[in-house]
C-alpha cells in the first residue's frame, strides 16, 4: 500500500548525542562517507559513516558554530560562526589550512563582530562564498584564500546562499524578507524576489538547475521554475506551522525534505505538491527545532541536526 512505501523512503540509522549543546548545521563529505556537526557547543565534530562515535572534533572557534561545508573536490572543510572567522582545514587529515577573517572598520569603537551564518563554493570550486549579518556577501578565492569581493546585497543578515549546478545563478536569503538572484560569474544583481513574510532560511536550485525553492520562517515553501536566467512562480504553500530552517533536492529533482521548527522533516513530491512523509518524534524524529538536513552526494543516507542536542543519520530508499 501507499503508506507503506512512503514509511519506508527515510528510515531512521542512528542518533548521536555528543554535540551537548543545540546542533546548528550539518554537513556530508565529498564521497558520502564522513559527516559533521556543529553547533552551540563550538567543536566541529567529525563523524565516518560506518562508526558509532565522532573520529575527532575540531575546536577553533571561540562562539557558536552556524555552518560547516565539504568541498565537493574532495580537498578542504568549512566551519564558521558567530564570532566571525571562517576555518579552513585540509578535509583529510584536518590540519589547519587558512583563517579567514572580515575586515573590521577601525573606526568603530568597538569595532563590530561580524557573525557569519552560511557558507557555499561555486560549482567549479573555486570561489567560497560567505554570507553574513548586516547583509553581506563575502568572495573568497580558493587558490590562495584571498578576499575576492564584498558584495552588500541585503538589509538583513544573509541565511542561506545557493549556486545553481552549472554556476550561471547565484541566490542568496535574507533576514529582510528578500531573496536575491545574482549572476554567478560577475555577480551582478539580476533580480530580487518578494514572496516571504519573514526571515528566509533556505535557498536551492534543484540537481538539473530547473526548479528553485526557498524557505523560511513563514512555515512557506515557494518553488520557482527556471529557464535560463527566468524564474517563474510555480507554487506557494503553507508547508509547516513554523519556520522552515532549512532543505535539499534528492538528486531525481522532484523531490525536497525540509526541516522544520516544528519538529517535523517532510519528504515532498514536486510534482504532486504532497507530502509524501512526514517524520516527528514518534516516528525517530527530533524533540525539538530541526536546524539542519544534508544528503550524501549518492543519495543513501540524510543527516539531521537539532535543537535536542542530537544528531541523526537516516537511510533513503
């Protein structure tokens, strides 16, 4: 039956409880095999697939950890935060390549504290994109870590930055309602887009770039199609009772898991505009605020971070 099926797409593997504090982010390695976690408790840890506990954990940061982020090279790993550096380590053996600090205005007294809340790399790998409060977007080159732009795009902190798959778009959320379209080579500003009631937590293109969707503390789900550089509104719904934190395309392009303030991770059908499976704690689900979800490049397992201090890897049929 229909029910079945849908109980069976995402399955529950394993909880880990190390973070101890709120798991703000997670992350997937390149090939699928590692994972990370980071949060409240200001240590990245560093999880392999195959074992029961972290293999190590990083501790670089003096604040709150909002993101980390695998390279899909395969080279380096991400983590950066409320107090405002973003690390980057070698993505095998975790040494310590760069710190990569914003600029301060000398002039302030004190000078602010830029936190930053998300991090993306352009599909060829060779531009990491920063997004942080006070609406800006920081460039930074791969090749030697040096500052490549900064873009002041929003009146709001910058949430959530996306690149479409061939590297044309780049989208970034705000906390000021908007949604920016830029191009992704010279990052001129193409389009703003309006349709949220607050914060937006998330923004992807799907895996063949065709449809785009964002999320945010509305509880609303918007989907975009795209043609070329033209987005076209396809659906608004109201997907969750509270805000979207965040999302991911599975790779066939119609399906999208969200996960929510409400506790719930939902599996959605695009194409049907249903969803197909809704996981809450009675199912293995979180307790509280799910902040984070990532899927392996092959697609096999999901990782969830949450507000109950708990990290959870789930298996996709």
């Amino acid at each position: 039956m229909h029910t079945t099926e849908t109980l069976e797409k995402i399955q529950l593997l394993q909880s880990f409880p190390e973070n101890r504090e709120n798991a703000y982010t997670v992350g997937f390695s390149h090939d699928g095999q590692r994972f990370a976690a980071a949060g409240g408790l200001r240590a990245a840890f560093i999880y392999d697939l195959h074992k029961a506990k972290p293999i190590g954990g990083l501790l670089d940061h003096s604040q709150s950890i909002y993101s980390v982020k695998f390279s899909k090279n395969g080279k380096w790993f991400f983590s950066t935060g409320r107090d405002g550096k973003v690390m980057v380590y070698d993505a095998e053996k975790f040494d310590k390549i760069a710190v990569l600090l914003p600029e301060f205005d000398l002039e302030s007294a004190p000078p602010q504290i830029i936190p930053n809340f998300t991090l993306a790399l352009n599909p060829d790998q060779t531009l990491l994109a920063v997004g942080a409060s006070g609406g800006v977007m920081r460039l930074y080159r791969t090749d030697d870590w040096s500052l490549h732009k900064v873009l002041p795009l929003h009146q709001g902190n910058i949430r959530s930055i996306a690149f479409s798959p061939n590297g044309e778009l780049c989208a970034t959320g705000s906390s000021d309602r908007m949604v920016k379209i830029l191009d992704g080579n010279t990052f001129e500003e193409l389009q703003t887009i309006e349709g949220h009631g607050d914060v937006v937590f998330s923004v992807r293109f799907s895996p063949d770039g065709k449809t785009f969707a964002t999320g945010g503390k509305d509880a609303r789900l918007r989907i975009w199609s795209v043609d070329g550089k033209k987005f076209t509104p396809k659906v608004k719904l109201l997907a969750h009772t509270f805000a979207i934190k965040s999302m991911q395309f599975l790779p066939n392009a119609h399906e999208l898991v969200t996960v929510s303030q409400d506790k719930t991770i939902k599996l959605w059908d695009l194409e049907k505009m249903l969803a197909t499976q809704i996981i809450d704690k009675t199912c293995g689900g979180h307790a509280f605020t799910i902040n984070s979800v990532d899927l392996s490049p092959d697609q096999p397992h999901m990782i969830t971070g949450s507000d109950d201090k708990t990290v959870k890897l789930w298996k996709i049929s």
